[in-house]
C-alpha cells in the first residue's frame, strides 16, 4: 500500500500513524523509564504497575514501555491492531528476549489468550480506542485476582465524553467511508465504569502538563477484585482539571 494513499480502515489508519521521517534506519527509542503521559520526565513510572511477573501492553505503538518493563525482568506481551507498528516493534526489539508483540485487535486476543497477567496497561492506546463495555469484561477476564490495570490518555474536553468522532489527516470529511473512534470519560466517570465491572482500588487522577495551555494526561489504576466482576470496590478521585481542546484534533 503506497504511504500516500488514504487508509480505509481503522487498522489501516493506525499503520500510517507517526511514520519515522529521519535518515536511515530508525534508531532504538531509549526505554530508560516507564511513561504514561507522552512528557519527558513528567509524572510516576512502572511502579503504579506493582510487581508484575508478566505483563500485557494494549497498543503498544514503538514499544518503549513494554521493553522497559522486559528489561526489568517482566515477560511482557505486547499486542498492537496495526501491522506495520507491530513490524516496525519488532525491528527495534527483536533482541529482547522477554518482549514478544503480537498482531491483533485487543479484544479478540483478550478472547484467546492463554493464560492471566499480572498487569494489564495501555498509554494512550486500546483503551483509549475501544469500547470500555467491550473491553474492560475482557480485561477482568485476563487479570490474575488483584492485578493492577492501568491505562492514560489525553485530558478529555469539558462536556466530551463517551464515543467521539476524530478528526485529522485522513478523517476529515470522509465519515462514510472511514470513521474512527476514541472513548474518553473524565476521571469520576471512568471510576464508576471500572466499578461496576468489578475492579477497585481505582485511583483517577488528571496530571498536569507543563505548558499550562495544554491538555494534561489522565490516569487511571485499579485492581481487579479478588471475586471478580460484581464485587464492590472502593475509589478514590482526583481533581477534574477541564480543557477547551477541541476532541476532533489529531493525537
């Protein structure tokens, strides 16, 4: 598929996301920390994650946080909805050996996977693009009991939350042929949609960016309850910090 042609579908629009533009061969991202918020050296790291032995990376993108997480010593697998991410990931780690990626849609391989995890995140990826009804059943079916499931993306427009429509390069004006979606809730709301599908424990929180113009990043963590889906949980909410970003901007 030539680079300048228009993706038609969902899969086909994340392959062309942030394509490398340099020189050469692309060079290894550093992986030297765990990063939610997408900021150099700006808020917590892995350890929101706990202990985890193996871990599993919804939409891993380069996959930096995965491979920082497999050099710790984490048997981590990595699963990505677009081929050429998940090519372009394995070029750049295929000397890891605790690292493996996996081409697929999340919920169908959340459908198939082996065996549980002990952490189960996503930084500004699948969850941040799937349904969490879909989803998070899913989620809860692959955690080991008292996992933590943790996830971040972009601080939600005031008033925009639930299913929303994006925009950018490739979206604009073409609703019937490809439209792609984001779900975003604010933090109280993902507290209450994480509850009622059986996680608790959940912290929700807004970190600031620092420009101040700028939408900050929202992250969430929880565990899964040792009974599972159903058994009530307790939370505990940040600050709901409001941005006037318009929710049909590209990432």
């Amino acid at each position: 598929m030539s680079s300048a042609a228009a993706p038609t579908t969902p899969a086909e629009y994340w392959d062309k996301y942030k394509p490398y533009r340099g020189e050469g061969p692309q060079p290894r991202p550093a992986a030297t920390a765990f990063d939610w918020t997408g900021v150099a050296d700006d808020g917590p790291g892995a350890e929101l994650l706990g202990t985890p032995k193996t871990a599993l990376d919804l939409g891993p993108a380069e996959g930096e946080n995965a491979a920082f997480l497999a050099r710790a010593g984490v048997e981590v697998t990595a699963v990505d909805f677009s081929l050429v991410q998940v090519a372009r990931a394995r070029s750049l780690w295929d000397d890891e050996p605790r690292l493996t990626f996996v081409h697929a849609e999340a919920c169908a391989f959340l459908d198939q996977a082996p065996h549980r995890f002990d952490a189960i995140y996503s930084t500004w990826g699948a969850v941040w693009f799937t349904d969490p009804d879909e989803l998070l059943p899913r989620v809860a079916s692959r955690l080991t009991p008292g996992g933590v499931f943790g996830f971040s993306h972009r601080e939600p427009s005031d008033g925009h939350y639930g299913a929303q429509q994006m925009g950018g390069k490739w979206l604009e004006g073409r609703e019937s042929e490809l439209t792609v979606y984001r779900w975003q809730y604010g933090a109280e709301q993902w507290a209450d949609i994480l509850k009622r599908h059986g996680f608790t424990g959940i912290d929700a929180r807004v970190l600031s960016h620092p420009d101040p113009a700028a939408p900050g990043t929202l992250l969430i963590t929880a565990t899964l309850a040792e009974g599972g889906p159903g058994e009530p949980g307790s939370q505990r909410t940040g600050s709901m910090r409001t941005s006037e970003t318009p929710v049909s901007a590209s990432l």
